[in-house]
C-alpha cells in the first residue's frame, strides 16, 4: 500500500486527512474520531515536523468523550502508535505528513 498525505488510523480503517499543519486541527477535522469514540482510549497526534499543543478545548472535548490525546512530531508517533496497537490497545492516530 502507498499513499502520499496525512493519515488517520482508526478502528474501521485507514482515512485519507485534508490536515497539512497542526494549526489546522479542530474538532471537526477530527470527526471521524469522534464517531468511533466507543472503540477509542487513546489518540496520537503526528504533528509532522512542529512541536504543537493541542488548544484545551480541543483536549477537553476528546475527554468528554473519554479519549487521551497525546501529541508528538509524526516519526515518534508512528512508533508509539505501532507499539500500542501491538499490545492490543484501543488507540488512534491523526498523522500529518512530513513533506
């Protein structure tokens, strides 16, 4: 499989995503996340090259729905969302590309 752009990996598959920076991350953007909360403990956020904290309201909104979201450069994502989905861990990724 190849694909060029950012990625959401969630439960039901692997989505294209129109996000190219973290500054464009809302919660609609994130809305096939939420959609999936049920199946959702944690979500990974692949930042691309930037070091970004997610705005508190957007924080506040994933935990409402009882999400953990986690924020990191997208290589280090990549890894750690491999790691915990080889544990058999209810997680998610939203990865920005890196060009």
């Amino acid at each position: 499989m190849s694909h060029r752009g950012s990625l959401l990996c969630l439960p039901d598959g692997i989505w294209a995503w129109e996000i190219t920076a973290a500054g464009m991350i809302d919660s609609a953007s994130l809305a096939r996340v939420a959609a999936q909360a049920d199946r959702i403990d944690t979500l990974i956020i692949g930042t691309g090259g930037d070091v970004w904290i997610a705005p508190p309201s957007l924080r506040a909104g994933l935990r409402e729905q009882k999400i953990v979201l986690d924020t990191m450069q997208t290589g280090p994502a990549i890894r750690t969302y491999n790691v915990m989905l080889g544990e058999g861990r209810r997680v998610a990724a939203a990865l920005i590309a890196v060009p």
